[in-house]
C-alpha cells in the first residue's frame, strides 16, 4: 500500500472514479467525504485550494480517503494542524476506509500524513467522529498500536432518532408541549385559510435558491447563514443539486397558502440520514413553524423512506433538538499526533495547555483594555501638545 496527497481542485477523473467506488464500499458511509461534497468545497470556497484528499491505494483502487486542509489556529489550539474541517460546520467527517483493507489503510493513512506532516501540520485534527462507530474505534488502536498520542478535544451528546416499528417518535414529548404544537398549527389554518402541508422539494430546481433566502432574512444572517460567506452559496447548492440527482438528498418545506414556512435538508449517509441544515421564516415566529416541520419530518421519515436513522448534526447543547429527538449520539473531536517527540508531548499535555490558555486569556483581556486606555490618553495628550 502506498499514500498520496491529491489537490482536490487538481484531481484526475480516473482518481475521482477510485474515489466513488471506496465511498459506495466504505465501513461507515460518509457524503461528506465524497466526491460531490469536496469537490464543490474546493471549487467554490474561499480556502478551497488548499483543501487536499490524503488517499491510500492497493492495487489500483482507493483503500482509504480522507480530506484535509492546514490550520495554524484550530479550536483553541495555536499549531500547525491539518483537519478534515474542509467546510463550515463538521457535522459528520470520518475518512472512507475499505472493509477488505481497513486496519492497514488506516495506518498507512497515519504514515502518509507524518511524512508530510512538515508542510502540512504537525497534527491532526479530526472532527464529528461518532462514538464507538468501527471508523473511530479502528483509528483509535491504529493510533495506539502506532504510538501516536490522542486527545479528545470535544465529547458531547447530541439529538438523533432511530427508526421505530409503530412509528412513534413524539411519545417522549409532554402533553403540554404537543398540545401547544397543534394549537399553533390550528392558527396556521386561520391565518393562512389552509393548514400546513409537508412537500418534498428535492427535485425542485428553484427551492435551493429559495433556501439560501430564506435562511439569509433571519437570525443566522449574520455569521451562520451561507449568504455570510464568499462562495459558501455556490458550493452548497452545487452540492445538493449533485445528491439530488442521485436521489440522496430530501428538502422538506413546510407550507401554507402558497407560502414556504421552514425548509430542512436531509443527505442520505448508507442507511440513514444526516440533516443538514434548516430554516424558517421569522415573520411566522409565532406559529413556530421549525418545530412543526421538525414532528412532520419524523413522520416523513417513517412513511416514505426506508432510513434507519436521522443525525441532527447539531452543536453541543443544542437544546432544541436535544428535546425534540428522542434518542442520542456521541460525538468526539480528537487530535493525533504524528509522530514527532514534541509534538507528542504537546498532544500528551493538553489536558495542562488548555486550562493555562484560559487563565492566560482570562489575565490578558483586562490587561488589553488597560493599555488600549493607555494608548489612547497618550494619543490625546499628543494631539493637544501639537
């Protein structure tokens, strides 16, 4: 087996063709991974030229892919790190690994990216790995059989449902609250003469656009919405438009009398789901229509589709969907290191960094205010000599 680094905006068709074959054959499916979301990321995004695809190959066919770009500040971390953060919001980024292949795709993995660690990153940083998956566990000995220190830098629950016989999924869910949801659903019927209806839109070309809109007019418009970044537009509709013609993506918008309410997208990952993102139209607030899209959703999942599972993808203490989805994940971002005494000193200590870099900028905020009052009186006091 050997291993190589691919610019992504430089890659081959015979490459991009060994790179869908591993993801349609890997232990834990990923689209996030995958040719169609990595591609448009390094096409359209500000950093996509640096965004490069760590492969390991065995007799002509991909064994093992992971894409990655360089930091030097990641988290809290001030290193040069490569990460597989190759768009905002991890959600979901564990590598593809060939089942026939993985133990030895994952170490030679390890050893393509200390070879190059020197102008890369010294470390490596991997994102939204699920708890106890075979891919977390598998690179975890790997990095234990190989020396290579770890440090779990996040470990939190989030909200996820897995699929149930009789089909209910609101059963966890107080009587107060559900009957709060149908009385905002009876006012939706006043106000707009229709109740709300749930559509498929996937197939849909305007919808995206209508996505990014509807997303940019509310809260998240300032640092969350895509519109907030260069090219981040581009890349998501391309994206989408790529899984929707494979028929792996699902957009669900909730309406009423002709009006779009909330949106949400879900991506297929093997046998279940990772949803996306969502939105809702703040000037209908008060009828809550993300929560109604959100129960509808469930009864979407269970009727019309044949998922095992859907991830919320969601932050930590995300609370909404911590009480909206009746089951949980564990999610783990961990570094490695790769090889190097230091770095592995570095990785080996964080549990003593992380605390001291707090109290540091605990100090130093005062501190700067301080001399930025200092300055500024010296500033004065010279524009009064002159």
């Amino acid at each position: 087996m050997n291993g190589r680094l691919i610019p992504v905006r430089d890659i081959s068709a015979a490459d991009e063709r060994r790179w869908r074959q591993l993801a349609e054959r890997a232990i834990d499916a990923n689209p996030l991974g995958e040719p169609d979301c990595v591609i448009p990321a390094a096409r359209y995004q500000e950093f996509g030229s640096e965004i490069v695809l760590a492969v390991v190959e065995h007799q002509d066919r991909f064994v093992a892919s992971l894409p990655l770009r360089p930091f030097r500040y990641w988290y809290d971390i001030h290193y040069p790190i490569i990460a597989n953060r190759i768009r905002r919001g991890a959600n979901m980024a564990s590598p593809l690994l060939d089942p026939d292949f993985a133990p030895e795709a994952a170490e030679s993995l390890f050893t393509t990216l200390a070879r190059e660690r020197r102008h890369l990153g010294h470390l490596l940083g991997l994102d939204s790995l699920r708890v106890g998956s075979p891919v977390e566990r598998l690179l975890l000995d790997t990095a234990q059989r190989m020396g290579l220190r770890t440090y779990i830098r996040e470990d939190f629950e989030r909200g996820f449902l897995v699929r149930r016989p009789n089909g209910d999924y609101t059963g966890h869910l107080n009587y107060k609250y559900l009957w709060n949801v149908r009385s905002r659903r009876r006012r939706i019927a006043a106000h707009f003469d229709s109740g709300p209806v749930l559509r498929d839109r996937a197939q849909d070309a305007r919808a995206l656009d209508e996505f990014v809109e509807l997303e940019a007019s509310g809260y998240k418009a300032g640092n969350v919405a895509l519109t907030a970044v260069p090219g981040d537009p581009q890349y998501f509709c391309e994206m989408c438009t790529r899984f929707a013609r494979d028929r792996r993506l699902h957009l669900l918008s909730l309406e009423a009398g002709g009006i779009t309410l909330a949106m949400l997208i879900w991506l297929r990952a093997g046998d279940g789901f990772l949803q996306l993102k969502t939105a809702y139209d703040e000037r209908y607030r008060c009828f809550g229509p993300g929560i109604i899209l959100q129960i509808d959703s469930f009864s979407f999942f269970h009727e019309q589709t044949d998922g095992s599972w859907i991830d919320t993808c969601a932050s930590p203490n995300n609370d909404t969907f911590l009480k909206l989805f009746p089951d949980r994940t564990r999610i783990s971002t961990i570094l490695f290191s790769l090889g190097g005494r230091v770095d592995a000193m570095i990785v080996g200590n964080m549990q003593r960094i992380f605390p001291a870099q707090r109290l540091v900028r605990a100090w130093g905020s005062p501190f700067k205010r301080v001399a930025k009052r200092i300055v500024s009186q010296r500033g004065s006091h010279l524009s009064l000599a002159e």
